[in-house]
C-alpha cells in the first residue's frame, strides 16, 4: 500500500515552533542553574528536591483554569501574555540570584511563580496547534516540536554548565528572562485563524461547566484518556523519584563537576531528540497506545543500569537511551490526544489530563529528598523509581490503551 503524500506544515506552524524554540531555550539553561544554585546554598539534597515540588506545585493549583481559559480566550494572547509574565519573573529572579542564599526564602517564591505561568501556556500552545496543522500531520508536526526541545536541551545544559563554572550562576537566569521577550515578538507575527471560532461557541455554561463538562468526558465518554493520564502519575512518581535527586547524585556520590553534571543532561537530550525522530514511524507501526506502553516497559528496565553504570560515559547512555524511550512517550501521547478530543474541548482536557499525569511530581520530589536524607542510599531510590516505571507500563499493557492495529491510532469510543 503506498503511503499517502505528506502536506507542507505551512508558515504558522513554523511561526509557531520558532516562538516555542526561543521560550525553551533560556528554561533549560534556568532549569539545570537553579538546583545547582540551592545545592551550592544548601548543601541538601532535599532543599535542592523541594525546588522541583515548588515547581510542579503549580500544575496541581492551575492546570484546571488554565485549560477553561485556554478554551475561552484566544490562545494566541494567552501565549503572548504567558512569555510577557515569564520574563518579568525570570527577570526579577536573575536580580535576586546575585545577592546569594540571603535571598533564598525569595527565589523560592519567585521560582514558584515562575512555574505558575506553564499551567496556562501549555494548554493554550496545544490546543493552538491542532488548528494550524492538518490531523494527519499531527505526528510529524509533534516529532518536530519534541525534536526542538530536544535540541535545546542539549545546548542548554552544557551552555548553562559552562556559564556557572566561569560566570556564576545569575548569567543564566539573564538569558532566560531575555528568551520569553524574544518568544513573545515571534508570536506577535503569527496571524489568527480558524482556532477562535473552533474555540468560541455560542453559549457558555460558566467556569464549573465548562471544566464539568471537560471532566465528564474524560472519565464517561473517552476513558482512554483516564488510563492513560493515570499511566503518566505512576511513571512521573517513578522518574521523580530518580530526577530530583539526579544533580546531586551526580555530584556528589559520582562527584562530576558542574560541566559534567550538563554532559550528562545534554545526553538525555540527546537521547530525547533520537527518540522524538523516530517517534512518528515508531507510531504508524505500532499504535499510540502500544507505543506508550512498550517504551514506559523497556525505560524502567534500563533506567535500573543506572546503578551499574558510575562513570560519565556509562550514565551517559543509560540516560540517553531511557530518555529516547520516554521522549516517544510524549510524541504519542500528545498526537493521541489531539486526534480523538473536539478542538472546543481541547485545552480542558489537556490540562486535566496533564495535571493528573503531574500530580505524582511533587510528592515524589519530596519523597525523593527524604529518602536520600534518611538512607544515604541513592542506589536503593533509583532501582524503587526503575521498578515502578516497569511496573506502570506492564499494568498499562492490560488495558484498551494497546487495543489498535500496527500503524494506527489507537481506537476509541465514539464521540459526538
């Protein structure tokens, strides 16, 4: 059978993915800056933790109204509004970095809200994109965003790991501000379309409604996406619980400088970047729900070779190879969403959907920061986390998530 002849992704979308490129590429550097920055502080490993449950907090707090407004309002000025906030923020936090752990108590808020703008963002950047790209394009227009983020995380990391080792720690927070500014000038450029009437019926039924409505129809109408959310708590319980603690155990029971510690954050994205690129074909062949499940399996066993492997080069590949695994977990799962819920619903679901996936990420942050306190045994937490990631994916295998044909999407029940 041959293939049908692939449609060009058309200026918007690359209007798009340049705002989202130059967004991330100042949030990877802050997100390997900052716990280097409490760790060098502290010296704790469960302050330097508590800074990952303060960041994910806010999913739990907004991701609800985000999504309602993310339906409501138009989610070009949304975008804009978020990078606007985010520099503002990151801004301030770059000032109070400099005065060094007096400030602490202050980057913790500030961190805090900078994390509460990504809860409004993301459901508006992914209830944009289905409107701008054709459905059947949906995989490849993901691959290509995952890939750029991929990218920029392994810039970002080494950049950041080199910018603290010879500049100190407030440069990067700098740049970070400046790429928010930048994103939001791209996005001024990218013109409206049909996503405002797709987003804007007739009648509303008030905030409650509508999140009602977004929740009735994840838990009785499309319950693929219930499973699927749930699948992505117990597996972000499991990465947390490695992820959290990963800067300092990589510096301090491997004992890596601060430029290795971005070596090894580069492979992941590396890793990522192979696995977002590969991710459409991965799909057409195996189904979104077979491919979520078969990689979520495969991560959790070798994320367990992360015990065996203590050099560099070793932890290296592990890491780039489970971040490979993981990064066609979030092709499929996005492509999935945005093929089988109604555009008008889109950021509602995205973001109950996300902030169910999420809510694991702060207590296990916690949990991992504990841990590490009481036991001094890293080893111990990373093969509970590695389990647990396996354990998720083999539960999810007995389920209607896997329930397609090699090559499609997965099936699910009729919508209206």
């Amino acid at each position: 059978m041959t293939s049908s002849p692939r449609s060009p992704l058309g200026k918007r979308y690359w209007l798009l993915l340049t705002a989202y490129v130059v967004s991330n590429a100042g949030t990877w550097i802050y997100r390997l800056t900052l716990p280097l920055l409490v760790l060098h502080l502290t010296g704790s490993a469960l302050q330097t933790a508590a800074l990952y449950a303060l960041e994910y907090g806010p999913f739990l707090l907004l991701s609800l109204p985000g999504g309602v407004w993310a339906d409501r309002f138009d989610r070009k000025r949304l975008l804009i509004g978020g990078d606007v906030a985010a520099g503002v923020i990151a801004l301030a936090l770059a000032i109070l970095v400099s005065a060094g752990s007096s400030a602490l108590p202050a980057i913790y808020v500030l961190a805090f809200l900078l994390a509460c703008v990504e809860p409004v963002y993301h459901p508006a950047f992914q209830g944009l994109l289905p409107s701008i790209v054709a459905d059947s394009e949906l995989d490849r227009a993901n691959s290509l965003m995952q890939s750029s983020d991929q990218i920029i995380s392994l810039a970002g990391p080494v950049l950041a790991g080199g910018l603290v080792a010879v500049f100190g720690y407030s440069t990067a927070i700098y740049i970070d501000a400046a790429s928010f500014a930048g994103s939001a000038l791209v996005l001024l450029f990218l013109k409206q379309g049909r996503e405002i009437a797709e987003t804007a019926p007739a009648e509303r039924a008030g905030f409650a409604g509508d999140l009602a409505e977004a929740l009735r129809y994840i838990v009785r109408e499309n319950r693929l996406l219930l499973i699927g959310s749930l699948l992505f708590t117990g597996t972000n319980f499991g990465i947390w619980l490695i992820q959290a603690n990963l800067v300092y155990y990589l510096s301090t029971y491997l004992s890596l400088s601060s430029a290795l510690v971005g070596v090894v954050f580069a492979a992941q994205g590396v890793g990522a970047l192979g696995g977002a690129l590969v991710a459409p074909a991965v799909i057409r062949r195996l189904g979104n729900g077979r491919t979520i499940v078969c990689s979520t399996m495969a991560a959790g066993l070798l994320t367990g070779l992360l015990v065996v492997f203590r050099d560099v080069v070793g932890v290296s590949v592990v890491s780039a190879v489970v971040f490979a695994l993981g990064s066609m977990n979030v092709v499929s799962w996005f492509t999935l969403r945005q093929r089988i819920v109604p555009k008008a619903m889109l950021g509602r679901v995205v973001a109950a959907t996300r902030m169910l996936a999420f809510s694991s990420i702060p207590l296990a942050a916690l949990v991992a920061g504990a841990a590490e306190d009481a036991l001094h045994d890293m080893y111990l937490v990373i093969l509970a986390g590695a389990a647990l990631r396996f354990l998720v994916g083999f539960a999810g295998s007995r389920t209607s998530l896997v329930r397609s044909r090699a090559g499609t999407t997965v099936s699910e029940p009729a919508q209206s």
